[in-house]
C-alpha cells in the first residue's frame, strides 16, 4: 500500500512540474526588430573605428544558435577606409531575476571586405570582436513581458534553447 501512495505521489508531482514550465516563442521577425533597434555599434580601438549596422538575424537550424549578419564600416589611419559584411554567431544566455536573454558568447565567424588590406583585417577582426562581446553581452536581445502571468510565473531557470521553422523556442522552468 506505501509503494502504491509513493508511486502517486512521484506521478502527481511529476505532473506538477510539466505545468510550471513554459515554452516562448520568439520569431525571427521578432528578434530582426529586437536587434535592429540595437544597431549602429560604433567601437574605436587601436586607431581603428568599426561600426556595424543593418543587422540581419539568421536562425539556422541544427545548431541552437543565433547568427546576425551585419553591416561594417570600418576607418583606420592612413585614409583606410571600407565596408564589408560580418556574421556573428553566439547564444542565449538568460537572467532569471530581471528577466532578460542576452547574446552569450558572440564571436566573429566571417568577415569581408574588399577595400580593406588583408594584412589589416585581423586587426579589424579584433576590434569587431571586442566591440560585440563588449556590447551585446550587456545589451538584453529579449525581455520577459511582466504583463504576461506565464512568463511572470516561470521567471526562473533556462532549461534549453532550440530552432524550429524560424522559431527560437526557449523552455523555461521553475524546477
């Protein structure tokens, strides 16, 4: 009888749990706007100024990550000038107490241009990678909304992040 009322027990708190999780939603679309708004980043170092604009968010499914194809301006000494493109690739870090998901991580996985020598392109690579890992790891992409009772509720711990059909799907869980 002990066994029967602790195997009803486990399954009825095995089922509590599955409640106290949600599941959000956040479209492409929904994070391009997120980002846009985030946009121009402007970063000087080393006599080099960078700066991104004209994000485009790329959810690509398979490896859980979101990649942003940018925009870059770049003027070094010299009269150096040129413009290109760049994708950032990074994850999803998520602050349980404020609510908030930011770009983990972000690291610099192309860059391109044609004006630019080739010798100074590691450098400007430098740059760009501070100015990223600097800004959109302090800059939220994604705030819960308060108004919302389920994602009031479930302001708690990151379970796992996933592509699908443009979709990021972020889990969260009280447990």
């Amino acid at each position: 009888m002990k066994k029967l009322i602790l195997t009803m027990a486990l399954i009825m708190c095995s089922q509590a749990a599955i409640a106290f999780s949600y599941t959000l939603e956040i479209s492409e679309d929904e994070l391009q706007s997120r980002v846009s708004a985030m946009m121009p980043i402007e970063k000087k170092k080393f006599f080099i100024t960078v700066v991104l604009s004209n994000p485009h968010i790329d959810l690509a499914v398979g490896n859980n990550e979101i990649g942003v194809f940018s925009h870059i301006e770049i003027i070094a000494p010299g009269g150096i000038k040129g413009t290109g493109n760049a994708k950032i690739s990074g994850s999803l870090s998520y602050d349980s107490e404020k609510g908030e998901f930011y770009f983990e991580n972000p690291k610099i996985v192309m860059l391109e241009s044609e004006k630019i020598p080739p010798n100074l392109l590691p450098k400007v690579k430098d740059v760009v990678q501070v100015a990223v890992s600097q800004f959109l790891s302090v800059k939220p992409v994604y705030k819960l909304k308060d108004k919302n009772i389920k994602q009031k509720l479930v302001k708690a711990v990151l379970q796992s992040v996933r592509v699908e059909s443009n979709l990021l799907l972020v889990e969260l869980s009280l447990f």
